[in-house]
C-alpha cells in the first residue's frame, strides 16, 4: 500500500516532489501545467532531471499525472474536440518526458449529444492521440460524479471505452468519492463488497491500478463533485477504513485530492488516512 496526495507544482515542476516528500506521501498526483489553460510553458531539462532525480531519491511512486480540466474529447463540436486532440497529445508527451507511470483522465461531457455519442467520440478521440502520441505512460480512465453530461459514473461507460481504445496500455482510477454519489454505495459494508464484485464482473479489477481517495460532502446518488477530508463526509471513517483495507484494494496506490483550505488540512488527511489503514 502508498499513500500520497495531489501536490502543487508552483515554482518548478521538481519541488512537488519536495513538497510530498515533506507530507510523507509515497505516491502523488501532479497537472504537468496550468489545468485551466490551453497555453503551455515548456519543460526544462533541469527541472525534469530534478524531478526524477529526487523521487528516486525519496522514493515517491507511482506518479499519476492529471488531465487539465479544460480538455473534452466527448464533445460533439468539432473546434473544441480537435483542440482537446492536441492539448491531450502535449499533455501526455509532457507525462512521458517526467517518466510518471500513469496519467488520469477524465472522459469528458456530451453537452446534449447523448451518452453513446459521447462515448463514441471520446474513443475516437483518444484513439487518435494514441495514434499519434504512442505514450509510454499508462493512461487512467476516471470514474466520474455524474454531475451534468459528465461520462463516467456508470461502469459500462468504462467498459465501453476499454472495448474500443486500441491500446492495451489503458487502466482504471476508481474516484471514492465520485462512485459514491454516483450511486454505488461504498460507505456500507454490503454496499462496499456489492460494488467491488460489480466493478470487476463490468469492468475488471485487473484493470484497476489506482484510487482517488475522497469522501464525499454530497449524498448517495446526488452526483456531487464536491470532495471532503478523509472520514468527514458521507462516506465517514467506517467506510474509509473498509476502503483502505479491502483485501482486493488495499495493494493499490492511493491518492487523495481532499480540500486544502488550511495548511495543516494535508498533514491531517495523511495522517487520517495512514491510521484508518493500519499504517504507522
């Protein structure tokens, strides 16, 4: 088991290593840039050499690159879809020049075109940035909340996609959170067993190769993508300890993107998270 948390970049890409190193983090998450823009500043040599230098030294991985939020390859128009192909295609080459061994992926919103036609055009799309990109990285599809036209909060959506991406080099990142409100209801003990079986009768727990640990300030089946702290939210402690110790899920690398409005809201989510799975 590593566990780790989503960690900023600011200054140079090398000092989010630094700063979860500091955490006690033995995983992390990273957006290679700024997740809200299409420009990009490129990568400098030292800073990736610094980079790999000092996870290697502190022995932080695996290291999960995040999708910026703007990137949509579900979407029916043509502009937006063809700028998401390019920005995916740099985004992805920036996460094998870093050497990160996965890079997570949301699978965008259909705006109204429907949920099969966005799924269609999300595979045609990462089909050609595979096409085009040949990543190294192994690419992550999400689990979404479900909220608007957001793919992803069903397990066929996953299964889907895996039945129609040529590439082998695909898993999954199971969002807590995000399945929870979507409605699968893993705060239970029942709830929890019912949904792992689940997940790998569609999907296939061989394809799982990490979890977004969050709780979940909405409800069961609310579709609210709003994260909690680790045992205060819907989910509570019971089933965040469940989670952690799942005999089929606790050899993954969790990481969690929990609210960070304090300094102190990351120490005590490592520490809630480390404790709830038995770890010192």
């Amino acid at each position: 088991m590593r566990i780790g948390l989503h960690v900023s970049i600011a200054g140079s890409i090398d000092q989010s290593v630094d700063r979860a190193a500091a955490l006690g983090c033995e995983t992390m998450q990273i957006f290679s840039r700024n997740p809200r823009g299409w420009r990009t500043k490129p990568l400098l040599k030292k800073e990736v050499d610094a980079f790999k230098r000092k996870r290697k030294k502190e022995d932080v991985w695996p290291v999960l690159v995040h999708i910026p939020y703007i990137i949509n390859l579900a979407s029916p128009k043509e502009a937006l879809w063809k700028a998401s192909i390019d920005s995916y295609i740099d985004d992805i080459i920036r996460t094998d020049t870093l050497g990160a061994e996965y890079f997570v992926t949301h699978l965008g919103a259909h705006t109204g075109s429907g949920e099969k036609a966005g799924l269609e055009r999300f595979c045609k799309g990462l089909n050609a940035v595979i096409r085009k990109a040949r990543p190294k990285t192994m690419i992550l599809l999400e689990t979404c909340a479900g909220q608007g036209s957001f793919l992803g909060h069903k397990f066929e959506h996953i299964r889907y996609i895996l039945n129609n991406v040529k590439s082998r080099n695909i898993g999954v990142c199971l969002d807590t959170c995000h399945i929870y409100v979507a409605g699968y209801d893993i705060a239970s003990k029942k709830g929890l067993e019912d949904t792992v079986k689940r997940f790998d009768k569609i999907v296939g727990l061989d394809n799982l190769k990490a979890i977004h640990l969050n709780d979940a300030k909405g409800k069961l089946g609310s579709n609210l993508d709003r994260h909690e702290h680790i045992g205060k939210g819907m989910i509570k402690k019971a089933g965040m300890q469940r989670i952690l110790r799942h005999p089929k899920l606790r050899d993954l690398p969790f990481v969690m993107e929990t609210p960070k409005k304090k300094e102190k809201d990351e120490v005590m989510n490592m520490k809630t998270a480390r404790t709830l799975a038995g770890l010192k």
